[in-house]
C-alpha cells in the first residue's frame, strides 16, 4: 500500500500550502495599510509567495516530487492569490475590474475544460507556456502596485493593465485551443 504522505507532504506541496495562508495574512495587512512601509510589507510578501512558486515545481522536478495533489494544489494555489490581489486592488483601482472579469472568464473556462477532460480520462500534463508567462507579468505588476501604491499614477495602472490584459488574453486563447483541438499536452491520467 503507498504511503499517502509522501505524496502530499512533500516540500513542494507544503510551498504551495505556504502561499495558500500567505493570503490572508497579505489581506490584512494591505486592507489596514496606512503608510508606504505596510505596502512595503504587503509587497514583500507578495513577492515571497511568487518565490515559491516558481522554487516549488523546479524541487518537484528535480527530486521527483511530483505528484497528482501537487499538480492541483499549485493553481490552486496561484489563482487563489491572484484572485485576492486583483480584488483588493479593483477596490482601489476600478480598471482593474475589466481585468478581474478576464481573469474569471479564463479560469472558469479552464476548470470546466479540465472536467470534462478528467471525465473522459484525460489531463493537462501541466501549465502552458503562455500561461506561465501571464501569471509572472500579472505577479510583476501587481506587486509593482502594491509597492508603489502612493505614487503610482492612474495612466500607469491602466497601461499595466492593459499589459496584464494582453498577456492574459493570450494565455486564455492557448488554453481554448490546447483543450479544444486536444493537443499533446492532454494526456490520459494514467500517464500523469
């Protein structure tokens, strides 16, 4: 019989339960920040979480700990912050709420894709390129405003949303047709 915390308590998994608490502790702080040095505080966080994100699937590869639970909870996970930080920041900045209803769009399509792909017995082998690359520049950015939170101006918010748009917008549209046409990168949950 295998021993099913090898599996789950695996440094990569406990990363990605790490970031997971990291949330609320970041909400807290930014909703009561009063002064440049609690957004420096928020920020900083922020970047620890990206930090384990991309440490955690290099240890998973390197040492052979992937597993099935690590390959949910890491967007799990990433999408669990994002969600809260572009919440937090539409409050302040409504841009951002266009943004926001991509970001719902993109990742409801991509949980009921993944559905009707496990119910036929296939998955994604893992993360999209393009999907990668919007969550590093949505991170960027979202930390940027964050930082910058007293001096950023409204012209620089919308040109990084725009960005984040973009970028995101491309990712979804790879994900569409990567489910759609049934490319390599689905594979039968056997072979995960």
């Amino acid at each position: 019989m295998k021993d099913w915390r090898k599996d789950i308590l695996t440094i990569p998994n406990l990363l990605s339960l790490f970031r997971l608490l990291m949330i609320p502790v970041y909400l807290v702080i930014y909703l009561r920040a009063d002064s440049p040095a609690d957004y420096t505080l928020a920020a900083a966080i922020l970047a620890v979480s990206c930090l384990t994100d991309m440490v955690d699937g290099q240890i998973a590869r390197r040492y052979n700990m992937i597993s099935t639970f690590g390959k949910l909870l890491d967007p799990v996970a990433d999408k669990a912050t994002q969600f809260s930080l572009l919440i937090c920041l539409a409050i302040e900045y409504p841009v951002l709420l266009s943004l926001l209803t991509l970001f719902i769009i993109k990742e409801g399509f991509q949980l009921i894709a993944m559905w009707i792909a496990y119910r036929h017995g296939k998955m994604l082998k893992g993360a999209l390129i393009s999907g990668k690359i919007s969550t590093a520049v949505l991170f960027l950015s979202l930390i940027a405003m964050v930082l910058l939170h007293d001096t950023i101006s409204t012209e620089a918010i919308k040109f990084l949303t725009c960005v984040d748009g973009v970028f995101m917008l491309i990712a979804f549209l790879h994900y569409v047709v990567t489910y759609w046409k049934k490319t390599p990168m689905i594979q039968d949950i056997n072979e995960a």
